[in-house]
C-alpha cells in the first residue's frame, strides 16, 4: 500500500504545481482576445509606410508583405513597435472567417480604433470576391478581434540597423528588427570595452536606440533585453566600420 499511496501523492502534487503555474504562464504572456476597430490608410502599393513613428524605414513599408499596422494604446510609447497582432473582421456577412496577421511599425489614432491598418491587410478581412472587398472598403471603420501572437520571420536572424542619422563618432542610433516570438525588446546596451562595462542606450522614439556621447570604436559587443528581464546577447558585433543605413546579422533569434 505504501508505493501506491506515495505515487498518489506525487500525481496529486503535479496537478496541483500545474494549477498554480498557468497563471504565471498567462500572465507573461497575455493571449487573451480583445475587441475593438479598425480602419485602414491608402499608401504606396497598398503597403506599409516608410515614415511611419516606429523609425523602420523601408522595414517598415515591406515586413509582412506589407500586412502591417498603426496602433494607438497598444504602440505603448514605442515599445509596442514589432509586436504582432492576430485581427479578425466580426462586422457584417462581407468579412472573413480568417484572421490576418499583422505587425506594428507606426502609430496611429482614431475614434476608439486600435488599428490603422495598411489597405493591404484591410482587404485581407474581407471575404475573397470583389463585392465583400468593395463593401469593407467603403465602410471605413469596422469591428474586429485581436489577441497578441508570436512573430515569426523563417530564414532571418535578429539584425541591428544603424540609423540613417548615425553619424560617427558623435551619434549612434540602431533599431532591432526580426525578433521572433511574443517579445518586447525593452533595452539595448553596448558594451564599452576601454572602462569594461555595459552602458544602456536612451530610446529615441518608436523602435529607435540611441547612444549621442562615448561613441564606443572598434568591434561593439551588443545585447537586447526582452519582456521578462531577459538579457539576450549577439553572436555578431558591431563592425569598428560601422556604416548609417546598414543591418547587420547578430546570428542570433529569439
């Protein structure tokens, strides 16, 4: 009796640890649905904008197709930039029973609208016939809902573009671009080889890092940190020659 007894403790402890650890799991990563609205903005190609607040550039207009979007709340003082969204259409017969998957690159306001999507992944809400599309489009504003999902980008590591700005040695800006999963990157620290420290680089605005005195020189050690206090650091560093418009691979994904 006595094994028996003691492989029933041991089930009733498991169920028990799972029951007090899905909570925390939850919570640190939040995949409840929301709803709210939604419209859309005419651009180039019917993609994304290479002005858009989260500092992208080009980035910015081509990531995802161009399925992209300009968030209000959820652009959370920059921090929201590249967080992806899971949106579905629930206004009218015209929309899709699919959802689109979209990625944040700028900010955006309306009447409680929480997304301004690009018309390339308006129309994507529509049932696939002309007459559904047609009708979306001239409703502006529908219903939707939307839960946060993870990024994925196949065959792309983490890159770190220097800003267009940057100008050596007196200014350095570099964004994160290409981070999988559902991740904030909330920090960016350089590692400052004559004094043998880290030093934390100031957010500009959006997805934009920046570092404007001790402009470090030579290879830059570099490292990201991500929701939950998690400090990832690059295989790659920043090249001494460095050059302003330029992404270069850290060998690594989230």
């Amino acid at each position: 009796m006595g094994p028996v007894v003691l492989e029933n403790q041991v089930g009733i402890l498991c169920v028990i640890c799972m029951v007090l650890l899905l909570p925390a799991l939850c919570a640190s990563q939040d995949i409840s649905t929301y709803t709210s609205r939604a419209t859309y903005y005419g651009s180039r190609n019917c993609r994304g904008s290479q002005s858009g607040a989260c500092g992208y550039g080009e980035f910015g207009r081509t990531v995802n197709d161009g399925i992209v979007t300009g968030v209000s709340k959820l652009y959370r003082n920059g921090t929201g930039c590249g967080a992806c969204y899971r949106v579905r259409c629930t206004s009218s017969q015209y929309c899709s029973e699919d959802a689109v998957h979209v990625v944040v690159t700028d900010y955006a306001e309306g009447d409680k609208i929480d997304f301004i999507l690009s018309s390339r992944a308006y129309t994507r809400l529509a049932r696939p016939n002309y007459k559904a599309t047609k009708e979306l489009l001239a409703r502006g504003v529908i219903d939707v809902e939307y839960r946060r999902v993870s990024c994925h980008y196949p065959g792309h590591n983490i890159m770190f573009k220097v800003h267009e700005q940057s100008r050596y040695p007196n200014y350095l800006a570099l964004m994160v671009l290409y981070a999988e999963g559902i991740n904030d990157i909330t920090a960016v620290e350089l590692y400052l080889e004559n004094c043998k420290q880290w030093r934390g680089m100031r957010r500009a605005f959006g997805a934009v890092w920046e570092m404007s005195d001790q402009v470090p020189s030579g290879p830059t050690k570099l490292r990201f940190q991500v929701s939950g206090n998690k400090w990832v650091e690059s295989k790659n560093d920043l090249p001494a020659s460095w050059n302003a418009g330029v992404a270069y691979d850290s060998d690594i994904q989230l």
